[in-house]
C-alpha cells in the first residue's frame, strides 16, 4: 500500500475532525464498526494508530480513511 504524503494525511485528519464536531451518522456508524476493530489491534496505543501516527478518534470518522494493516 502506498504511504499517504503529509498533506494527504493531514486532509484525512481535519475531514474526520470535522465529523467529531458536526456529528454525522453515517461517519458515527462506520467510526462504530472501526472502533470495535481498532479495539484489539496491537498497533492501538492509546487511542493513536502506531503505525501511522493517526488519532483514531478523527481517523475512524473519515469514510475514505483505510486502515494502514488493510483491517478495515
């Protein structure tokens, strides 16, 4: 899989942002079924992706967000 740029990442970020503060349903029930996935995964360390730096909380929340282990 190809590596998002800063930019790229930061666009992802500040869209599921936007979501955490205008709630949406549709990003609420896919952040849902995420979370439960992201809930046992090794590289959740408190509530931030190890493996791409990403706070889960926005990342989750972001439809066209992708998982950096393919789990979602």
């Amino acid at each position: 899989m190809k590596e998002l740029s800063w930019l790229q990442k930061f666009k992802e970020i500040a869209i599921g942002w936007k979501n955490v503060v205008f709630k949406n349903e549709a990003a609420e029930q896919i952040a849902f079924t995420r979370a439960s996935i992201c809930a046992d995964c090794d590289y959740n360390i408190f509530n931030t992706c190890s493996k791409c730096s990403c706070p889960l909380v926005a990342k989750m929340r972001n439809p066209d967000s992708i998982c950096p282990m393919n789990k979602w």
